[in-house]
C-alpha cells in the first residue's frame, strides 16, 4: 500500500532538505576547499605585490613599501644588487627563507639570477621548517628583488573548523526542524480549510464560504476559482430543479389529456361519432406535442455530442426565410400572428442548409411565444458586404440584462412562473445556440423594453 503524505508533511520535508543542501554546498565550498583557497589567496597577494613594487621602484620610498608588504602579508623580501645583499625586510616571520651569504642563496634564486628572466614564481618545500614556501622573483635594471611567504600548516585550523561546523549544523537543523515545522503549517492551513469547504460544496452545500488569510497569490486565486466554481455550481442545480420541474410538466400535460380523452372515447364518447373524433384529435395533436418534445430533446442531444456532421451547401437564404415563413400561415389565420419579412433581394450563402432551417424555425418559435400583445414578429435580412446578418424581432417585454447570459440554456425560462409555451418544446434557444457554435457562425440578442432582437450571421458568396 503507497503512503500518502500530507501538505504540510512535505512542505516539512522539502524545507528540512533544503536546509541541508545549503549546509552540505556550505561544507564542500568552505571546509574541504580552504586549503586551495588559502594558496590561491596568498598566489594573489604576490602577484599584487610585484605589481606594486614595480609602481614604486626606484623612488626613495621603496624600502618603506617593502616594509609596509611584509607587515600586511608575512611575506619576507630580500633585495640584491651585483650579487650583494642590499636589503632584507622579514618582520622575523618563521618561515622566511633568508639567505645572508649570495654564496650561500637557494638553488631557486640562483636559477633565477643567471635565467636573465625579469620575473618567476617558484614552489619549494622549506627544508627548515618542511612547510611549503611560495616565492616570487623579480628584476628591475641589475637588482634583484626576492618576495616569499610561508604557507604555514592549517590542518589543525581545519579541524578546529570542523568541530565547530558540527556544532553549527546541529543548531541549524533543530532549527530547521521547528522554523520548517510553523512555515509548513502556515502555508498548508488554508490549503486544508478550503479543501474542507470544497468536500462540502462535493455533497452539494452550496452555502460554504471559501476562506483565506494567507496573502498567498497562488492560494487566492484558487479560493476565487473555487467561488466563482460554487456560484456556478449553483445556478446548474438551480437550472437543473427548474429543468426536471419544466419537462416534468410538459410530459405530464399531455399525458394527462391524452389518458382523460382516451378514458371519455372509452367511456362517453364511442357511439357518438363527432365528440369521439374530436376526443381523438386532441389525442392526436397533444401525442404530437409529445413527440415534438421527445424529439427535440434528442435533437440537442445529439448535437451537444458533436456526432451530427455538416453539409455545407451553397443555397438562397431569402427563399429559404420565405418558405419557413408561409408554413406559419396557421398561426395567422387561428390565432391572428403576423410576421413581417419585405426583403425581396436574393442572397447566396454556405452552410448547412437543414440545420439553418432549425434555427429559423426555432427563433420564429420563440419570438411568436413571446412577442406583446400586438402579435407581430418582423424578420430582417441585411447585407453585411462579406456575411448576411439575419434578425428576428418581437415586440415583448423584453429580457433583463443578468438573464441575457442564460436564455441559451436548456429550457430557461424568463419567466420563473411556468407557464406552457404556445409553440415549440422549451429548448429551441439551446438547438439554435448549439447548432450556430458547431457551424461557427456569430450569433447573439440584444432587448430592451419595447422587445427583444434575436440575430445570427451567415458567409455570403
């Protein structure tokens, strides 16, 4: 079984290996690395030397330079002019190498004097003290100057260094492990108190309140990821409630009328002819409600799955609004709408012609439902140069501007009260929507008081 480690756990962890990184990168750069360092340093303040040196000879000032290096570096000087010892300046440092005789000089200044060399470095072992000597050699005119330093043992240094480090690493890492301990549980508190508000708002409470006190940027924006998730959450389930509610009644009605009819032609009506055949039409056209319902649902079931392919063709939009328009004849003459289209001008576009026909008629649905009292719906062709732009006008009240963003859903209705709707199935607006994106076309409504426009996009050509 794989153990899971919590947030804070491995925040601890993480800020505890961190800690000895650091240490361990501290031991191999300073401790194991001193003594390099301690060579290089002393290479380079000879190198500083001869440079300075250089700069001041011959002045009258340079025995006071040379004093003035040796005090500040250890280092011990000697000066030779034909092969005379002129000069020595050592601070009586231990490790010098002074050679008070020219016949008695070192091998390495003796090398250096007949090389006709104007400057060499040289590493030797003092043979006196067995520690290591670095020596530079320089000429100027027929002098001979002679710098070296001592690079005394620092092995005892090292292990003293050591011994202390050990005692730093431990105080280090105890406080590590508390200062690692508080900063995990600061960072990883609101983590878990949001997590306790997202489990709640998982079993459906709506009503949990996603705190935050981190000042945190990562963690705010995913308390108001987690807010903006639950304000939407919510309204689905809202949505939701009103959508089982709304088909719940629109299956219900119809059923309810076919069985009461169905029961009186069985019961009432069967030996009367006129009252059993119009029993048995309102029969007839409440099953064809039904089905259109049924329909439609599957209709944007399918479409919402993506599985319906497209056959663009090119096709006459203006006969295409003409034809749908005179199959809604009936509702003039029943019931008295009037829908108005003028346009007389033809227009080529490409598109699925089939699905085009379901927006139309769905939009012309909608807009008869719930156009004002005057019962008109207009419909509008506009030349847009590159796109035909088709709108569909009511003469409603109008929809509020925090509703406009929701109309396209799967049977929302403005109007909280249900009440049935006159023509069509209740999600026409999520089929014209749905159907529009999948085509990629633009589409969109604006409304104010005196009603509502509902319009669509189409490529001409």
């Amino acid at each position: 079984m794989k153990l899971k480690n919590n947030l804070k756990s491995k925040i601890w962890g993480y800020l505890i290996l961190f800690s000895m990184i650091i240490l361990s990168l501290f031991w191999i750069l300073n401790i194991s690395s001193l003594g390099t360092f301690y060579e290089n340093a002393k290479k380079e303040q000879l190198l500083q030397a001869v440079s300075e040196i250089k700069e001041t000879y011959p002045s009258n000032v340079l025995e006071e330079t040379l004093d003035n290096l040796t005090y500040n570096n250890d280092f011990c000087i000697e000066v030779y002019r034909n092969n005379q010892l002129i000069y020595i300046s050592n601070d009586y440092h231990r490790g010098c190498m002074i050679d008070s005789n020219p016949l008695e000089l070192n091998i390495y200044k003796k090398e250096f004097m007949y090389s006709g060399l104007s400057n060499k470095n040289y590493e030797f072992i003092n043979p006196n003290q067995k520690n290591k000597i670095l020596m530079s050699s320089l000429k100027i005119d027929d002098t001979y100057i002679f710098i070296n330093t001592s690079l005394d043992p620092i092995d005892s240094t090292i292990e003293i260094i050591k011994k202390q480090f050990i005692y730093i690493l431990l105080a280090v890492l105890a406080s590590s492990f508390i200062i690692a301990y508080f900063i995990s549980k600061k960072i990883s508190k609101p983590i878990e108190k949001i997590n306790e508000s997202a489990k709640k708002m998982a079993k459906g409470e709506f009503n949990v309140v996603f705190e935050n006190d981190s000042n945190i940027e990562e963690i705010e924006e995913l308390t108001k990821t987690l807010d903006y998730t639950r304000n939407e959450l919510e309204k689905t389930e809202v949505l939701r409630q009103e959508l089982m509610a709304n088909v719940s009644h629109d299956l219900k009605t119809p059923l309810t009328m076919i069985k009461a009819y169905a029961e009186m032609v069985r019961d009432l009506t069967y030996k009367n002819k006129e009252k059993r055949e119009a029993n048995l039409n309102i029969i007839i056209e409440e099953t064809d409600r039904l089905n259109i319902l049924v329909n439609d649902i599957l209709e944007l079931s399918k479409i919402q799955s993506g599985n319906i392919p497209l056959q663009e063709e090119a096709f006459d939009i203006h006969t295409c609004i003409q034809d749908i328009i005179k199959r809604y004849d009936i509702y003039h003459t029943r019931d008295g709408y009037t829908i108005e289209y003028k346009n007389k001008q033809n227009f080529k576009v490409l598109a699925d012609k089939k699905r085009i026909e379901q927006v139309l008629y769905n939009l012309l649905n909608n807009a008869l439902n719930y156009t004002g009292e005057d019962k008109k719906v207009k419909v509008l062709l506009i030349d847009k140069k590159d796109t035909i732009r088709i709108e569909i006008i009511d003469t409603g009240k109008g929809i509020d501007e925090d509703e406009l963003n929701h109309i396209w859903d799967k049977y929302y209705k403005i109007d909280k009260t249900y009440s049935r709707m006159q023509i069509g199935s209740g999600v026409g607006l999520s089929i014209v929507k749905n159907i529009l994106t999948l085509q990629k076309l633009p589409f969109g409504v604006t409304s104010s008081s005196k009603g509502s426009t509902f319009y669509f996009e189409i490529k001409k050509i």
